[in-house]
C-alpha cells in the first residue's frame, strides 16, 4: 500500500511539472491569454504549489489585468497561510510590488 501511494505521489508531482513547463513554453510564446485558464486548473488542483499563482500573476500583469493579478496574490497569500501558516516567498512578493507599481511585466520563467 505504501508504494502504491509513493507512486501515485510521484505520477502526480511529474504531472504537475509538465504541466508547468507546458504553460511555460505558452507564456514564453506571448500566448498569455492560453496560459490563464491552465493556471487556474493547476491552481485549482494544487492551490500550495506558489510558483502557479505567480505565473498567473505574471500573465495577467501581461495583458493588462492588474486587477486580477493583484488579487491572486491576495488569494495565495490566504491559502498558504491558512494551509501552511507561511507567507509567499520572495519571489511572489517581489512579483506582487513590481504588478504595484505598474512596471514592466516579468519575463517568462517566474
């Protein structure tokens, strides 16, 4: 039974990441808009894994969503508090403050 569950642990995590790198390759296309609603799905399906919200953010910021962006960071921020009591790390924060002051929007890989 263990491995049964380290197994499907693992197909899950590998499936996540290519997924991940799949958005990745969109976004790095300038296919932004392609790459929300697979975000929201990664999210939806893993909402602790940080990176995703921070390319949501990121995609969002690119098409002039400020809003949205915004919000996402609020929303992780929530769930990895409450989840995990930890703030979003560096990175997200530093995302969040750039989407603030309205600079240019981040390159590809977050």
């Amino acid at each position: 039974m263990y491995t049964s569950w380290l197994d499907e642990l693992h197909m899950e995590c590998a499936q996540m990441f290519v997924e991940a790198r799949f958005v990745e390759a969109r976004y790095a296309q300038g296919r932004e808009r392609e790459t929300i609603p697979l975000l929201r799905e990664l999210i939806r399906r893993y909402p602790l894994h940080e990176t995703s919200y921070r390319q949501l953010m990121s995609a969002l910021h690119r098409i002039h969503r400020r809003a949205e962006a915004l919000e996402t960071f609020h929303r992780a921020k929530r769930v990895l508090s409450s989840e995990l009591g930890v703030e979003p790390c560096r990175a997200s924060r530093t995302l969040y403050h750039r989407i603030l002051r309205d600079e240019a929007p981040m390159p590809a890989r977050v």
